[in-house]
C-alpha cells in the first residue's frame, strides 16, 4: 500500500526523481495518493501557482533532540495574515505538502511564453526561511520549562511629555528582607537541571500547574504572578505584608548568577492602593536605579482603552546592599513602590521595554511580505540554535548591474541580543532596518554603495527563557567568539564563519554588536585603538560623528578603545584581529540621557529607534568622498587627545613639552580600562565541555599537519608566493638591522619608538579604512516627508562633548565609486557573489 512508487512514474523532472529518492530516504515525504499529477503536463500551472515552502525542518537533522522539528506546534500570531492563515490550516500536521496540488521546482527559470529556460535560479542557501505566506516555527523551550498557553502581546506607544528620572527624596524606606520564613509563598517555580539536554516547542509535557496562590474570595487582595511566558523572569513571590512582596528573580539557566532582568505578570490588581515591591537578589554594587532609573509598567486595560503602552512608573526607588546574605556573594536589594490605574487589571513589570524571539519573526514576516523590501533583503537561516531555533542572517543590498559591481561593494555586519536581557539592543536594529528597508534616498544609497549583512539575534534561546546574559550553554556567548566547539556555541561559531567567508571576497568596512548598559547612562561605542601610524586614531573618527548626529543621545565621552586581555574573546575584539578596524560594540543604557535636550529623562523606544537612523546617517557622512568632515574630526581628535596626555601627566606630578613628538604616545597608556562597562568575565567551559575542546584543537592540528598540496598548480603558486616573500623580507631587512640598536634601549612608559609605531600589526589591513566614494548616480537629498524622530539639538552639556552643538553643515560630494590612489577593483569570481535578477 506504499503510493510513493506510482507517484514517481508520473514524474518526468529529473530532480523531482532525485528529491523524491532523497526526502523519503530520511523520512520526510508523507505525500498521499493522487497528490502531485504529471509535471510535465503542469508546467503552464506551475509558472501562476505561488511559491511554496517546504514545512519542517531538511536543512540539518537534530539527532540530539528526540522531539523532532517534523512535530513542531505550529505558532499563529496576531501578525500572520488571514490569507495566510486559512491556507496552511488546510494543511494536515507534519505534511511536507501545502494544500496545493502542486509542489512547484524553483530550480527554473520560465520565460514569457512559460516555456522552460533551462538557466538555473540563484544560489540559495542550505536552510530554508519561513514562507511569505507559511507559519512562523513557534520557540522551542528547555524540556524542564513550563510555559502557559496565553499569548503574551504589547501595543508599541511612545509616552506624550518627556519621562524624567526620579529624583531621591534621602528619606526612602529601606526595607528588611523577611524571606519566606516569615512571609508566604505567593508564587515560585521549580528549580532546573544543571545543564541542557533537549528542548521542544511548548517546553515541559504535560498539564501546566498553576502556581499562583488560589484566591479565598473577592475580598482576597493576593497579587497573581506568572513569568512562564517568552522573556518572563520571576522565581519566586513572597508576600511579607497586606500590599508588599519581595520577589526573587531567576538566574540565567544553568548558571547561579547573572540576575539583572526582570519580567513579570500580576493580576487581581486595586486602584489607588500603594503596592511595594523589593527584588532580593541583585549581583551589581552600581545600578542605574541608584541614579533615577524607574522600573516600567505596562496595564492591559490602558493598552486596550486608552492605547497607552509601557510607561515609567515607581516612588520611593531605592537601590541597597541586603542585610541577608549566603555566605559566598553579597545581594542587593532594588525597592520601589506604585498604585495602579484599574481594579482587576492584569500589568506587567519589566527591567526594560520586552523584544521577544515572537516579536522579530513577526518583523521578518511582514519583511517578507513586502513586495519591495523583499527584493534587496533576502532572508537566510544562519544556523540553528542548541535548542533548535532559528538564528536569522539578512543580506540587504541593491541588485547589483553586473558581477563585478557586486564585488566592488564593501560589506557592514551588524548583529544584536548576543546577551539575550539587553533589550534595547533589539529596538536600536529595529529602527535600523526600518530605515535601510524603506524608500528613503538615503537609504538607496546605502544600499547601492554596501552589503549589509545583518544577524537581529545571536541568542534566541536565552531571548525565549528570559536569560540576562548567557545561552544554554551557561555561558557568555560575547566570550566565546574564539570557540572550536561549533555544537555548543552554533549561534557565535556561525556568525564568525559567516564574517570569515565575507572579508575572503570583499572588505568589512565596519563590524557593530548592540548592547546594554545597566551602569552608565547614554549611548556610546567601545572600539580597539589601532596602532599603525597610517591610520592613527581612525577608528575613533566614526564614533565622534555619530555624536555630533546625535548629540542628546550619543556620549563621545564615555566612548572607550582600549583593548583588554579579558575582553580577547568579544566579538569586536574578534573581529579586529580578523582585520576589520572599525569594529565596535554598541553600549546603550537601560536608562537615559544626560546630554541636551533630552537630559535626565529616560531613552523610549522611539528613542532607540532613532539611533538606528543615525548608523545609517553617520555611515553617508564616513564616506563621503569630500574628506572634510573626516579631517576635521581628526583634527578634533588629536586636540582631545593632547589634552588627556596634559590631563594624565599633570596627575603624575610631571610637565612635559608635546610639541615634537605627543604622537608616539601609545593611547593604551592613557586610556581607563572598560571596567565600567557590563562585562563578565570568562568562567570556563563546563565541565562537560572540557575534553571535547581538547578533541576538537586535537583533531584541528592533526588535520593541518596531514594536509598535502595536491596538483602542480598549487604547488607552482606556493612556490612564487615563498620566493616573493623571501625577496621582500631581504629588502627590509637592511633598514631595520641599522635601526635594531636603538630598538633593544629601554623606551619610556608613555612613548614608543618612531619604528615600532609605524611597523604594520599582522591583524590589521590597511586598506579597510579608505573613504568610499559614492556613485554620481543617486541623488544625495533627504527624501521629503523622512523625519527623525528625535531631531539633533544643541547640548547643553558642553563639558561632557567634545563637539556640541547642532549637526555640522557638512555637504555631501557624490562622485563616481572609484577609491582615491587605486585602480579599478579586480573582480574575483565568488559562489557569495551575485547579481540579483
């Protein structure tokens, strides 16, 4: 009774046969009789049926995880359309087949008269993305997770009047920690394994117990609290008083640390009554709620009435070191108090504005959507996290004319959420997609003149179980960008390969990481002090000219480019050595400005969005082929930079003439560490992962040690290669052995030798940093009607920037895209590269 031979006979298309063979040898093809008719005789249907995925997962099989991704739920969210919705609900569950009864080849090309043109499509990609029109795959959890059913959704809003920061009274309560020995449990959640071991959509099997305390009537005031929802973080409620709980939150799973985000639901609320509430087990001595910063609060009934969304709320904010304490780390205590808009209003609480793992596939669906958008944004699955879900890849850019056009593109890689609780990463990429996706001129031109190559977020797992900081592994993935272990750390092992294969075929021009910061206020950038003389203090040209774009967000002050050895396996660290000179990691604060116009009022969501804009604005301004505005900010940089050296040797007690020869002083000398920056530092692999790193750096060097030239070709080109180099090294040779004496003598803390500084580190590339110019053929005028939300002003902090003031009047020259002193790039043939049709 097996249909599938019969079926095949009808087939005439040579791959179909293959695939066929192929997707019923590993258990995919569950077509029924009659399902698919002759597609030779359907050609003509074919070319008007619309595009079709493939439902499940044949892009890797997960042989760890016994739930396969064939029986996945599928998630119906609010964003899917209802088209699209009433066609896959006539789809069986686990079928490969959608309900039409045509299962159409992408593979060719059909021209006007539907003949078939035997030209091949593009490349694609191994993994396949969600269709248009197909399901979103719904998160996949921990096994030992209960998750509710309720889906949990938030209306976008941005509050009317500016949010200012609480200001201290000095008379704040500071309450004692009762614990739940004199308390009651109100709520609490059951502890987790020690470490991973496999996941499925829904989380634990089974019926979901309720954990909240019941109610003993309508006269009970008891707060209902849940957290088992997408980024929920509570574990546990303990009520010490008629309107006061202390909450305890959940550390990052499989670790006994990284407590910072919060995220939780209360129900059975009363109006006009203040509530307390103190959260016990905080790790951080500094916060930025000992400087202002209000939890915020979001109140279903005002989000579906009034349409107002998160806001800003909190009295009595008082941020302390506890009096209990467990013997291994002190606690410290956060406690606000607030009263609520509504009876029996259902709220939640959250350390800052939620973006779930839900909330971007639903962003990429409407991307894919769009018409338009979807013609120079191509979706890609970049890898698959531990417990299966997707990490997203978006490669934007314009059809190119020609190959060798494509080629000529330099590439910016931006990616967000690699610590899964900083938020406001997600928001910031948002506001960039929106602009780099919409008709703006600026934003064409953008896309005319780069590859962008964007990954939205590096760690969906510890996004859907409401992480703060690591993966399933338990561990910092923002340290493990040097990793071997591809199946413990896919998410940063993929994305570094992807960066690998990308600087093989084009030049990065930048490399950008989103974050948090939970201890200084404003935004700014952490960078890597490049130390060849061609190209002294460049990197830091594009951080100062996102601050006078931005300048009542972005803080050139609290910029930082010194290269720590703890912070070796961060990917901008990473990615430096790897070659790319302008690489950042992107520092914004849970709380707000302190510059300008908007000073001491908290960041909104608009806010962070418009930072998103300014990337793209600061990035035109970078390139832009008159070098004025870039001479200009060195210019500003080196008088800054004078005047830390004064700064520095004036607290050393010492007056010193710079005239001659300031700059020979190594930056690293007179540079702060990031010490303030969110940083954690390396814990190690897990036990369990110690002797499959050694395996795997084992088997890494015996297979270099075994690997052989094979054809005369490549032994020939060795061959020139080595006696090249050898013929290059003799002529340097002679200048530097007169110079090698003076070389050995003891140099002064401050100073290097006039050779050193200008000798050439191995990991950087002197051409990465050349102004791109931008082609004559688009018009460089805003676009009318495009307005930034939050519009540069004049700061009135002057002593914070180096540059206040409005936004430079800085015209932009459009010449053809040619690079000063070079010829015409060569067109090297690349699989990555190719002209979209």
């Amino acid at each position: 009774g097996n249909p599938l031979p019969l079926l095949l006979q009808t087939l005439a298309d040579p791959y179909e046969d293959f695939m066929y063979h192929h997707l019923q040898y590993y258990g995919y093809f569950k077509g029924q009789r009659g399902s698919l008719p002759n597609s030779a005789t359907q050609q003509h249907l074919w070319k008007k049926t619309p595009r079709h995925q493939l439902h499940g997962s044949f892009g890797e099989r997960e042989n760890l995880i016994p739930d396969t991704l064939q029986r996945e739920k599928l998630l119906w969210p609010t964003c899917l359309p209802s088209a699209g919705r009433a066609q896959i609900e006539s789809v069986s569950r686990g079928s490969l087949m959608l309900s039409s009864p045509l299962l159409r080849t992408r593979q060719l090309i059909y021209n006007e008269l539907d003949d078939v043109n035997p030209r091949l499509q593009e490349p694609r990609e191994l993994f396949p993305f969600f269709s248009g029109k197909g399901p979103l795959q719904a998160p996949r959890w921990p096994i030992e997770c209960e998750v509710i059913k309720e889906s949990i959704r938030h209306i976008e809003w941005v509050p009317p009047q500016p949010e200012y920061f609480y200001q201290s009274t000095g008379n704040e309560e500071v309450p004692e920690i009762v614990g739940e020995e004199k308390g009651t449990v109100v709520y609490q959640l059951e502890s987790e394994g020690s470490y991973f071991t496999s996941s499925r959509v829904g989380g634990k099997r089974g019926m979901i117990k309720e954990l909240a305390v019941p109610l003993q009537g309508p006269e009970d005031h008891t707060l209902l609290f849940e957290s088992r929802f997408e980024s929920g973080n509570l574990q546990k409620a303990v009520r010490v008083g008629t309107y006061e709980y202390e909450l305890t939150l959940r550390t990052d799973l499989y670790t006994n640390k990284h407590t910072q985000w919060f995220y939780f639901r209360v129900q059975n609320t009363r109006k006009d009554t203040t509530y307390r509430f103190t959260i016990v087990n905080l790790l951080k001595p500094k916060s930025l709620y000992a400087a202002g910063m209000k939890p915020l609060m979001y109140s279903q009934l005002d989000a579906s009435t009034h349409s107002i969304g998160w806001r800003r709320e909190g009295s009595e904010i008082k941020y302390y070191k506890s009096n209990a304490d467990d013997g291994q780390q002190p606690f410290y205590c956060l406690t606000w108090t607030v009263q609520f808009p509504h009876d029996q209003d259902t709220c939640f609480f959250a350390h800052f504005y939620p973006y779930t793992y839900t909330d971007l596939q639903c962003y990429l669906l409407s991307v894919a959507n769009n018409p338009t958008q979807s013609q120079f944004c191509k979706l890609r699955t970049l890898c698959r996290s531990l417990a299966g879900n997707t990490v997203y890849l978006l490669t934007i850019t314009n059809p190119s004319r020609s190959p060798q056009e494509a080629a000529a593109k330099k590439a910016v890689v931006l990616s967000a959420r690699v610590h899964p609780g900083e938020s406001n990463g997600s928001w910031i990429m948002n506001g960039f997609l929106d602009f780099i996706l919409s008709d703006s001129p600026d934003a064409q031109l953008l896309r005319d003149v780069f590859v962008f190559k964007v990954v939205p977020m590096l760690n969906p797992d510890g996004v859907i179980v409401g992480n703060y900081r690591c993966s399933l592994a338990g561990r910092d993935l923002n340290r493990r960008y040097k990793t071997v272990l591809k199946e413990s750390f896919p998410c940063v092992w993929y994305t570094r390969n992807m960066i690998q294969r990308l600087l093989e075929e084009r030049e990065v021009l930048l490399y950008c990481d989103f974050h948090g910061h939970s201890r200084k206020n404003n935004i700014f950038l952490y960078g890597c002090n490049n130390n060849n003389r061609k190209y002294w203090l460049h990197e830091r040209v594009f951080p100062l000219m996102l601050s006078k774009n931005a300048p009542d967000k972005f803080s050139f002050h609290s910029c930082n480019f010194k290269v720590q050895k703890c912070k070796e396996g961060t990917g901008r660290v990473v990615m430096w050595r790897m070659g790319i000179l302008n690489s950042y990691t992107m520092e914004s604060t849970f709380g707000g400005s302190t510059l300008g116009s908007k000073r001491d009022t908290h960041f909104t969501i608009e806010d962070l969005k418009s930072l998103g804009y300014h990337v793209c604005d600061t990035l035109l301004d970078f390139c832009d082929p008159d070098q004025a505005k870039f001479t200009q900010c060195l210019a500003e940089l080196k008088e800054l930079l004078q005047q830390e050296i004064h700064k520095k040797f004036n607290q050393l007690g010492q007056d010193i003439d710079l005239e001659g020869n300031w700059s020979d002083i190594s930056l690293s000398d007179i540079e702060s560490s990031t010490s303030g920056s969110d940083s954690s530092l390396s814990d190690g692999l897990p036990v369990h992962l110690l002797n499959i790193e050694d395996e795997v750096n084992q088997k890494k060097f015996k297979k270099k040690k075994k690997k052989m030239l094979q054809t005369r070709k490549q032994r020939t080109k060795q061959y020139q290669k080595n006696h090249l180099m050898r013929k290059f090294k003799l002529t340097e040779d002679a200048p530097e052995k007169a110079g090698f004496t003076s070389t050995l003598q003891k140099q002064p803390t401050f100073f290097k030798n006039l050779e050193n500084s200008t000798s050439v580190m191995k990991h950087e590339k002197p051409k990465l940093n050349e102004v791109l110019l931008l082609p004559d053929s688009v018009t460089q005028s805003k676009k009318p009607g495009f307005t930034v939300p939050c519009s540069p002003k004049k700061s009135t902090n002057s002593s914070q920037e180096p540059a206040p003031g409005m936004k430079p009047n800085w015209p932009r020259t459009i010449y053809a895209a040619t690079k000063t002193g070079r010829g015409a790039m060569v067109a090297y043939p690349s699989l990555h590269i190719y002209t979209y049709p």
